[in-house]
C-alpha cells in the first residue's frame, strides 16, 4: 500500500515538474513573440512616418 502510494505521488512530481517545464518554455515562446511584435510595430511605425513625411 505504501508503495503505491509513493509510486502515485512520484507520478505527480513527475507530472508537476513537466507542467512547469511547458509552462516556462511557453513564457519564454510568448516572450520571443512579444518582442518580435515590438520590433515589427517599430519598423512598421518608421515606414508609416516616412510615408507621411513630405519629401
């Protein structure tokens, strides 16, 4: 009986442990998302004021 139950709760460390795995390495996705975003939004800023910027 004993042995099952640290069988089970080895399981959910286990299962714990891979959710913060997947966790972090989606933050870490979104963050890379995120700036590719801003750097995005920046050179679409620039190419929006050059336009409009009479020569």
């Amino acid at each position: 009986r004993r042995k099952l139950l640290n069988k089970e709760k080895a399981h959910n460390d286990e299962n714990k442990q891979r959710q913060a795995d997947e966790t972090r390495v989606e933050k870490q996705n979104l963050s890379e998302e995120i700036q590719c975003l801003k750097e995005i939004h920046q050179q679409y800023q620039a190419l929006l004021e050059s336009l409009l910027t009479p020569k």
